[in-house]
C-alpha cells in the first residue's frame, strides 16, 4: 500500500525579514581561511584583460604577463601537438599568433587535435584554430595562413617581428629549413620531436637539440642542419630547445599493428621529406598534448626572457 504524500510542515516565522541562508556556524565568515586570495576576476573595478589573466599574472607577475600581451609567437603545424600549444599560448595571454598550416580536418584527427570536432570536419585547420582561439581571447590578433612551410617557401611565411617560432610539424627538411631560418634571425625556436608511437606522456624531456638522442625524426633534423646549414659538429650545443620523448617507439610496425588492413600506414623514411606521421606509427592525446603544452611553456619562457638563445 502507497504510502500518501504529505503537505511539508510550514511554520510561522515572527520575523518578516528573515535571513534567507543563515550559516549555522556561531562566528561564520566569507571565508575562514586568514590567507585567502580574493578572486581577482571578480572584482567589478577590473577590466576584462584584468580579469581574464588575473590568474596568470599572480603567477608571472604584471611585467611578466605584459611580456606575454606583446609577443608575437608562431606556430607552425596544427596537428595533435601544435594545437593544443596554439590555444595554450592564447589562453596564457600571448598578444599575437600566426598560424600556419595547409592541412584541412580529417575524421582521422578526432582522436588527438584540438581543433577537430564533428563541426569542423572539412574546414582549414588554420581557420578552425582561429575560430576557437577568438571565441576564448577575443582580442588576440591571430593570422592565419593556409600554406606548408618548405625551404623555398619559409623565408616568406615566417614573420620577421615573430618573437619565437613553434615548429611542430614532421618532415625532417622543412624543420630544418625552419631551424636555419630562424637561427639565422635571432629568433627563438622551439623544435618538436616525434609524438607517434608513445604511450607515456611523463617521458618528455627539454634538451638542446644537438644532445637528443632516441628520436629519428630529430637526428634526421640535425644531419640536415650540420649538412646542408653549417651547423655545429657533435659534441657542440646548437642553442635550439628540442622536445623528445626518451621512451622506445611501439606500434605501427611494417604493415601496421591494426587488425583492420585499411588502416594500416608504413611510416615513411626520415631522410627524405617524407614526414613521420603520427598516424603511422598510433598515437594518442595525452602524449600529443603534453607535448604541445610544454612547446608552449617553452614559447613562453622566452617570451618573458628567460633561458634565451644566443
């Protein structure tokens, strides 16, 4: 038998003003904590800048965060790692971007790109990356440029005022085409290695380029510079910050590892211009995106003046 409802159990109450929420707690306060930081991004007084980056400035402080509001970094690559470091450049407060990139948006970038959405299936990556980053930071100034990077072409697409340039794209002679252009600038450069094939985003490692070892996207990299651009002999640093992941590459054997033979993509030779594609090998987004947020942690630290190239 249901048991029937019941009218709640409504009293008088003799004060007419009463306090809508009191707290049971005898001496209650906004907040207990004597150290509390009020949250800047409340504070009516503020403006939006202010309080969009209140956060990063109690961080890197005002100067720091005014170095960020003037860069102007690159990106050079949208895929599974340049992405995720284009939107964690805008959201750390960098000024300016230049997107470069010729790709379009595959079925097959779900997995691993920011970018990629069942809404932008088709679109430029260029131009879906600038969409996202203007509906976060409506005042970034973000270009985008829907070209490859190649030798005869990166004296052009890479910007002169550029602060630091992001290279995270996979054929070996672009990267080094680009790593010679920007060296020869002044302007600092932050390499990335190879995504495809690691499972274990902790293995990450920030070197100079010259003392990477285990990655062969980047040791083809550096016999192209020490070849074809003059650059140091082993032995000698190059003064250019390189990402690698220390782990041995798994997956993606000869034929590929999947059961499904439409799937299956041999990765291509590194001493061409052939790129190591991630999708060769597999990959997955913690190890893409990782690599992407400390490309932009790097980006960043020049921008503010530390650890600079010389």
């Amino acid at each position: 038998m249901l048991t029937p409802l019941t009218e709640p159990d409504v009293r008088f109450n003799p004060d007419p003003n009463p306090d809508p929420s009191p707290d049971p707690r005898p001496d209650a306060s906004p907040d207990p904590r004597p150290d509390a930081i009020p949250d800047a991004s409340l504070d009516p007084a503020l403006d939006l800048d202010q309080r969009r980056f209140a956060s990063v400035e109690r961080l890197i402080g005002g100067e720091g965060l005014a170095s960020l509001r003037r860069a102007h970094v690159v990106v050079v690559g949208l895929g599974g790692v340049g992405s995720w470091a284009a939107e964690a450049l805008a959201r750390s407060g960098v000024g300016r971007l230049t997107l470069i990139d010729l790709d379009h948006v595959a079925q097959s970038n779900l997995n691993r790109q920011l970018l990629a959405t069942l809404a932008t299936l088709g679109a430029a990556k260029v131009l879906a990356m600038r969409e996202r980053i203007l509906s976060i930071v409506a005042d970034c100034q973000v270009v985008a440029v829907d070209a490859m990077v190649t030798p005869d072409t990166v004296d052009t697409l890479l910007p002169l005022d550029a602060d630091v340039v992001l290279d995270a794209i996979d054929a070996p002679r672009s990267k080094a085409a680009m790593i010679a252009c920007a060296r020869a600038r002044k302007q600092a450069i932050v390499v990335c290695g190879a995504a495809g094939g690691r499972s274990d985003p902790l293995a990450l490692r920030r070197d100079d380029l010259a003392d990477i070892t285990g990655d062969r996207l980047l040791a083809a990299v550096r016999s192209r510079l020490r070849r074809d651009y003059g650059f140091p002999p082993p032995g000698r640093s190059f003064g250019v910050t390189g990402l690698s992941l220390s782990t041995p590459v798994a997956g993606g054997s000869v034929g590929g590892a999947t059961s499904n033979p439409s799937l299956r993509v041999v990765p291509r030779d590194t001493r061409g211009t052939a790129p190591l594609a991630c999708a060769g090998y597999g990959s997955i987004v913690t190890v893409t995106a990782t690599m992407g947020f400390a490309a932009a942690a790097a980006a960043i630290d020049y921008c503010r003046g530390n650890d600079r190239q010389t």
